[in-house]
C-alpha cells in the first residue's frame, strides 16, 4: 500500500523533504510512523504529535487506504 | 458581518482588516496584533519561518473563530495568521472582535489568541543572527 506523507516543521527538517509517495511500512498509522521514526531518524516520538488522515485529524489507531494522505503534526507554534 | 479566517503568505494589512469589520450594532472593536520580536532568550533575531497545513488552518481556523461568536456571544470575530519569512516587526498574526460591549470583546480576544496558539497547524523556526534555528512550540 502506498501512501504520500506531507512533512512540516521539524519533522520536514529531519526527513529534508516536503512530501513524498511511500509504501507504508505498517497498517495503522502508529505502527506507520513508529517505522519511520525509526528508518527516517525522526527527532519526535509519536506522543508529541497529532496525525491527519486524508483533511482531518484521526487517532492513531486508524488505517490508511492506498493512495492516503497523511501528515504526522508536530506541537503546533502560531501566533 | 461574517466571521472569517484567513491564512496568507502576503503581509498582513491590520488597518485594511480592522476597517472591514464594520457592524452599527457592536459598540465595540478589539483588535490584536502578534508581532516579531528582534531578540530572543538565545540572541538576535533575524527571522522566523512559518510553515502551515493550509486545509486544517482552514477548518480550524474557521471552526476557533465561529465558536468564539457563540461562546462570547459577540457580533463577528476574526483571524488571519502569515506564512513564510518574517522579520522582526512584522504582524504574523491578526484578531478582530466586534462585540456589543468591551466585557465580551476583550476577553473574546484573548481565547481566540489562546486556541489559535494551541490548536491551529501552524510550526514557527526562530532564526537568530549567526543562522542558528530552533522549532518554537
């Protein structure tokens, strides 16, 4: 299953890469980016973060389809 | 007047934002600017890079502003926040309240402040002078 992962903040700053398509290496989205913290060095452990699954924030126990979008949100700065 | 919510890469116009919100039945206007500092815990400030999920900041934003008229029981509210470089001075920030009265803008205000920080997907980078940059959250 292939999925494309849009990166922001410091997580755009560990992977060096603003989006990109990749096979899931898992099948919820914990076990996704569990696998990637690891494979991608990520510097923030899924605690710190909320996660977005195709426009709206989702826990992590959901489960992409092919062709998902997903963004891993750091801890948020505005203002 | 509607609510609004507005993400944008162009400078802020606070007047141009504050002219907008016109309504003869509030007798009251808060508005609020967050503005870049020129000096940090850790040194100068040369700028700060925002970057934001423009489809989540959209439904938030929206949902933090709407939700605040109902709470305060206000007229309209209003917010719109920058992306890109800023530099020290500029507005990456703005907040509107009309309200009948100063005892629902101010306070108004101030929650929007609050949720938008809190809630909204927005990341800064503080880049001071000698190119160093820290993930400010």
């Amino acid at each position: 299953m292939r999925i494309v992962v849009e990166w922001f903040g410091q997580l755009r700053d560990d992977v060096r890469c603003v989006r990109e398509e990749i096979e899931a290496p898992g099948s919820s989205l914990l076990e996704i980016y569990e696998a990637l913290e690891s494979s991608r060095h990520l510097s923030l452990p899924a605690s710190l973060l909320r996660v977005a699954l195709d426009g709206e924030i989702v826990d992590w126990d959901r489960r992409p389809a092919d062709g998902s979008q997903v963004v891993f949100l750091p801890p948020v700065g505005g203002g | 007047m509607e609510s609004f919510f507005l993400l944008q890469e162009a400078p802020l116009d606070p007047f141009a934002l504050s002219r907008g919100m016109a309504d003869p039945s509030a007798g009251a206007f808060v508005g609020f600017e967050g503005r870049i500092r020129d000096r940090a815990s850790a040194g100068s400030v040369k700028h700060l890079e925002y970057q934001a999920h423009a489809d989540l900041c959209a439904k938030i934003g929206t949902e933090i502003v709407t939700s605040s008229v109902e709470r305060f029981g206000l007229r309209a509210a209003a917010a719109a926040h920058r992306t890109g470089i800023l530099r020290p001075g500029e507005s990456a920030i703005w907040i509107g309240v009309l309200a009948g009265h100063r005892q629902e803008a101010f306070p108004a205000c101030a929650w929007i402040l609050e949720n938008i920080k809190r809630e909204l997907p927005v990341w800064k980078k503080e880049v001071l002078a000698d190119g160093s940059g820290t993930w400010i959250h």
